[in-house]
C-alpha cells in the first residue's frame, strides 16, 4: 500500500474502527487526491505537493473531530447525483435511494404530480425529477438553510423543483393536489442517542433527526393527515420509517383509512419503507 494511505490509517486509528480507516484512507487518497487505484496498492511513491500534503493535515484535523467527510468534501454521491451537503441538511444514504427506486419502478410513466415533505439536501425530489419523465415535483421544508441548499442542487443537477418553506406541524399548509406523497421526516427517538455515533450527533442537524420517545410516530401521523388533504383518490403515500416502528406504522395508516399498504425491508434487512394508497371514498 502508499505510504500515505498507512499514514492516515495510523492518524485515525483508534478514532475509528479498523474498517473504517481503510474506507477513509482510500476514499480521501482516490477521490479528493486522484490516486489510482495502481498506484493506491501497489506503494508506488508519487509526487504529492506540499499544498496537498497541508490539505490533508486539514482534512485529518477535522475527521479527528468527528466530522463527516462527506461535510469536509462538501458533496457526496447519490442515486447518480452529486449533490452538495453541509451541516444544515442530512447526508443521504442509501436506504433512501432504495426508496425513490420503488416510487420510480411503480411511476415509471411519469406525468404525476409528486409532493415531498422535509426536503433537506433535496435528493429525494431531485432524483425523482430527473428518473421520471414529465412529472411536476414540489417539495417543503421548515429549514431556509436546507431549502438554499436544495435550490443550488437543483440547480446544479438541472432538476425541476419546486422548493417552499412549510412547517408541517403547523395548520397553515399550501392548498395543493398530488398524485404521491412523500416523505423521509425526522423519526430517531430521544432515547436512541446513545446508540448513535458522534459524527452523526454531533454534526448533522438536530432538527432533521429527532423525534420525542412519547410520540415516535408525530410526522408520520401528521404527513399522513395532510395526505387525506392534499393525496388525490387513490393518491399513494410513500414514508421511510425508523425500523424499530415498522408495524406501528402500519397500523396508525390502517386507522387513518389508508389501504393497500406494504411494508418493506432495506438491504440490511430492517423495516425502512412503508406505501400506502388513499383509499377511494
């Protein structure tokens, strides 16, 4: 292996685990410093400048800390985007491409309106916009930040959408009609910190993550009640779900009228993905 590879696996040993470095070790030397994978492997020794040498200080510097490199980069991949990430929006990760996979595998079509709740970085509708042909894509937010940053995403991957701050917890919602509803909202309990790693909790927003333990199920109950608002007949609903609330939410639709709902797992086997059809009166 280069010599620079072992160097920063030895700076973030013991910050991380083992598999971890190794991830970062070849992500930091092959994306941001255009190693090779021959030359990744196999140890050649190859020019590196001292300004690179002075940015990688930086970037060890602040993953020592804790930050995501996915902050430090300012950009990650995603569903064939490459979208812009900063503190102020989640990074997405892969269980919600699987979900826009299946709103785009069911509307694969096109020409529906598609409405998606909590955009942050906007990849949801972004992707959406860009997978279905002809299909007119709103998406909310509470977050002036967040929303800035999906605006320059749109923007940069030539996407169509609509961007409005709503807070969807308040009564005062937009008088629209879609044809799906969408929605990755907060839904980590309050109890579940412990569980979570410091590069998530101390750095992605709060606002974005976090639910209270007495009530796990507010946004889903919620995005639900504007569905039965907004959802045209035989609208379809679509949530990522926390996993340990898999069945739970499957009932609270149940109750609320919504029919033909399926639940399904991710790759890794959890409950993550919920549809649900508005019933016809």
């Amino acid at each position: 292996m280069h010599p620079i590879y072992t160097y920063i696996k030895n700076t973030l040993s013991g910050i991380y685990p083992d598999t971890e470095t190794s991830a970062l070790a070849k992500w930091i030397l092959t994306e941001l410093f255009q190693f090779s994978v021959t030359e990744l492997y196999t140890g050649k020794d190859m020019n590196f400048p001292e300004d690179n040498r002075r940015k990688l200080e930086e970037i060890l510097e602040r993953l020592k800390r804790y930050e995501p490199l996915q902050y430090i980069i300012g950009e990650v991949s995603f569903a064939g985007l490459c979208l812009e990430v900063t503190p102020d929006v989640l990074i997405p990760r892969p269980e919600t491409a699987e979900l826009i996979d299946w709103i785009a595998a069911d509307y694969s079509r096109g020409g529906v309106r598609i409405l998606d709740i909590g955009t942050g970085s906007g990849c949801i509708p972004i992707a959406l916009a860009n997978r279905l042909p002809e299909v007119q894509v709103t998406s909310w937010d509470v977050s002036e930040k967040a929303l800035q940053v999906a605006a320059r995403n749109a923007d940069k991957n030539k996407a169509r959408v609509l961007l409005e701050r709503v807070d969807v917890l308040s009564a005062d919602i937009p008088s629209v009609q879609v044809d799906v509803l969408v929605s990755n909202p907060p839904y980590i309990t309050e109890s579940e910190r412990a569980e979570m790693e410091r590069n998530v909790l101390d750095w992605e927003p709060e606002l974005a993550l976090f639910v209270p333990d007495t009530d796990p199920l507010l946004f889903y109950r919620r995005i639900a009640e504007i569905g039965q608002q907004i959802l045209c007949e035989g609208g379809t609903l679509y949530y990522e779900i926390n996993r340990a609330y898999g069945p739970e939410t499957v009932a609270l639709l149940q109750e609320m009228g919504y029919g033909q709902i399926e639940l399904r797992k991710d790759l890794s086997g959890n409950d993550r993905m919920i549809k649900a059809v508005k019933t016809i009166l």
